[in-house]
C-alpha cells in the first residue's frame, strides 16, 4: 500500500511508517492484539469515530496487517481478525509501550502479563544473532552489498 504519507525510499522503518504510522492504526493493533475483533469492539475500546475507523481498518486490511471477514450478510458485518505480519507486529508495539511506561508513565499505567502465568513482561528488543539489547548498540544504515 503506497499511501503517499511519506518519503519511504529504501529505509524499513519509513516502509512500515506509512503503512502503520499513525496512533489510531497502533491502538487498533493493540486492540486486536488483545482479543478485539470487531468493528463496535473497537469503537467502544478507543473512543473513535466510525468514519475514522473504517478508514483506518480498510487501511490495515490493505496493508495486510489484519483480514476481514464476514459474519453477517444482512446487515453486512465484518470482523478483523491480525495476519501473521499483524502478529509479528506486536512485539513493536509492547516494545513502544515499555519505552513509552519508561518515558512517559508517571502515574498509573497498564503493563503486559503473560496470559498463561500471569508474570509481567519485560520487553527488551535484541539482536538476533548475538542477545545483546539493541539500547547498547551503536547503529548505522547499509545498502546490500556495503560493509
């Protein structure tokens, strides 16, 4: 999906910026990471417009973070359900919720549990190939075939 948001060019993040870079799209995630399905679901969990969501919903579908599909052909009703690329996303959005309970959380704030022990998780974003937490790591961008 090219929304024309932004200058993506060849950067990753800027790729997936224009396909989920705005907080309503990351709240629906979140959402439909805990269980939201559907479309009241997540208008009473949000507080969003029906306009606004719809548009956000089409937008995930099309950039196929979540697929739709019908449960009623009269009235037409649809439920979201998260892809796999919508799965693979939610590690990203614990990890900006743990930076942002950092940051930002004075006062009282939500935090992840594992659903099956009830432990609290501590996101940490690491490299794959070594384990070291990438908050340690100096970082640069490359080409393919650059050193």
């Amino acid at each position: 999906m090219d929304t024309g948001k932004i200058n993506a060019g060849t950067c990753p993040i800027g790729r997936a910026l224009d396909r989920i870079g705005d907080a309503w799209s990351l709240l629906i995630l979140r959402d439909a990471g805990l269980g939201a399905t559907r479309f009241d679901q997540f208008r009473a969990g949000l507080g969003i417009a029906p306009n606004i969501l719809s548009r956000r919903l089409a937008a995930l579908v099309e950039a196929g973070l979540l697929e739709k599909h019908s449960y009623s052909k009269r009235p037409p009703r649809h439920d979201y359900r998260l892809t796999e690329r919508g799965r693979d996303f939610l590690p990203v959005l614990e990890a900006i919720g743990a930076w942002g309970a950092r940051h930002y959380g004075e006062g009282q704030t939500s935090y992840p549990v594992d659903a099956e022990t009830g432990a609290r998780i501590e996101p940490v974003v690491v490299d794959r190939a070594t384990g070291r937490p990438l908050a340690g790591i100096r970082t640069r961008r490359v080409m393919p075939g650059e050193a």
